[in-house]
C-alpha cells in the first residue's frame, strides 16, 4: 500500500498538525478531514465523541488512508481505541508525543473540557515523568471563537487571560496546547505569558513520530515551505468558509471539498 496519511479533526485546529508534518516532511499524500458540521467536539459526552470517531476513521478507511493521524486531542483522549479498532491500519495520537516532549516538573495543560475531564494529558505525563505537577485547564470558549475567524477579538484576549491564572498561581514552566486549535492563539497566549514559560505543540512530536514512516530529516536542513500539492482538504459543511480561515495558516486559499460521511466516495 502506498503511504497516504489520513487526518482528521472538528474543524480548522488539525491543520495545525497537517502542517508541522508537511513542513518536515514535504508534500506527503495527505487526506483531512475536518468534521466542521459538529464541531466543537470538546463540550460533547464521551459517547458522541466516540461514535463521532468511529464514523470519521471509517470514511478515512473508505479512502484507502495508509495511517490514520489522529489531529485532534479530545479523540484522542476519548476514543483512541475506537479509531485503532476501526482503522485496520497504525494509528498516530498527539497526547503520547506531547507526554514525551515534557522535560519541566511544573506542567499547565490547555485543553477541551472532555479532554480535560477525561484525565488522559495527566495519566500519560505522569506516566512517563513521575512527581511532575500537572495543573488541567479546560477553555470551552476557545474553539468556537477561533472556528468564528477573529483571533484577534478583546473576547478572545479575556478568555485566554481568564484560562491562564490557574496556571500562573502554579507557577508552571511549560504549557501544553492540549487542543490543535489552540496554537492558533500562540502569538496571544505568548503575550500573556512569562518569556521563560514554554508553550508545547504537541504537533511538532507527531511529526517526528512519522519520521521512521516518511524519512528522517537531514539534520540542519530548513523546514520544507508547505505544499499543499498532494493534500485533499474535505469538510463535512461549509467548504467555502473552512477555505477561507484556512487560508492565513496555509499560505494560500486551498481548494476545499464538502462530503458527507454518510456517502461514500
Ligand atoms: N481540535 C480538537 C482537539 O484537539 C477538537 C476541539 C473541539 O472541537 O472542541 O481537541
């Protein structure tokens, strides 16, 4: 089988992971889907978040995808079996390879409510690094105002201000964007943060997970412009609008095709 990663998310966030793979990678075959008629994902039960999984794996399945990527953490969080269940190929997740890129002991996690609620960012991190203080913050109006456009509202600025005192009152060294839409506000949350706090994208550590599969880097070698050349972008509503946001993250306004998970093809 020839390598074609599928991934997917609720809505613009897993471009994010799409990118930090294409620009380590180059223009890798590529499938996205993003589940725009029902995101946000995050403020949903466990269960629909898990029948949600099962049907977006299948119609990646249906796509002939080589490895799945899971770019979104609250499926990850919730339904990490189910997709492995239904995909009949490896699955790749983001809460593993952002466990593995904590070196602090006083750690903040920025994350959906289910992902928060699920425990699963403070079970892996402490897994892999015992005694590192895990300090949650679930940020329920990050999603929906980012998927509305403007990244640079006062609303947006007071959400973030709000999410990050917990984490300051811990005096955390390092925050994980437990939520692929959320390196989106990198440059806000930047601002709002202590220079010597380091932000994680969980993004940059499945990217190098995929080396073994696509090649590992010269060492030195600049990150590859991004390439949309061998990526189909599909949404299951609004393909016009999903273009047009996508388009100050990907460099240039891709071409977007509306599906439906429920037809195939
Ligand atoms: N971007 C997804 C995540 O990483 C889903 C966010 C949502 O739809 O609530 O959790």
């Amino acid at each position: 089988m020839s390598v074609c990663l599928g991934l997917f998310d609720s809505g613009v966030g897993g471009l994010t992971v799409l990118r930090s793979i294409l620009q380590r990678h180059g223009p890798v075959p590529t499938v996205y889907l993003g589940d725009t008629a029902r995101v946000p994902y995050g403020s949903r039960s466990p269960a629909e978040i898990r029948s949600i999984a099962a049907e977006v794996v299948a119609w990646l399945k249906h796509q002939h995808v080589s490895t799945v990527v899971m770019a979104c953490n609250t499926t990850n969080a919730l339904a990490r079996d189910v997709a492995e269940g239904q995909a009949g190929v490896p699955v790749v997740g983001l809460i593993g390879a952002a466990a593995a890129m904590v070196r602090e002991t006083r750690v903040g996690v920025l994350a959906t409510p289910a992902t928060v609620a699920s425990g699963a960012y403070r079970q892996s991190i402490e897994a892999l690094n015992p005694g590192t203080l895990v300090v949650q913050q679930a940020c329920p109006n990050f999603v929906p105002l980012i998927e509305s456009g403007d990244l640079s509202s006062q609303e947006l600025r007071e959400e973030a201000m709000g999410y990050l005192t917990p984490l300051l009152e811990a005096s955390v060294e390092a925050v994980i964007l437990g939520c692929t839409h959320y390196p989106l506000l990198e440059p806000l949350l930047r601002s709002l943060l202590p220079p010597d706090v380091r932000l994680i994208d969980p993004a940059e550590g499945v990217a190098r997970q995929l080396d073994a599969l696509l090649g590992y880097p010269i060492p030195g070698r600049p990150e590859r412009p991004l390439s949309l050349e061998n990526t189909r972008l599909c949404v299951t509503a609004d393909p016009e609008s999903f273009a047009r946001r996508a388009t100050p993250w990907l460099g240039a306004r891709p071409i977007v095709e509306g599906i439906s998970l429920r037809r195939e093809g």
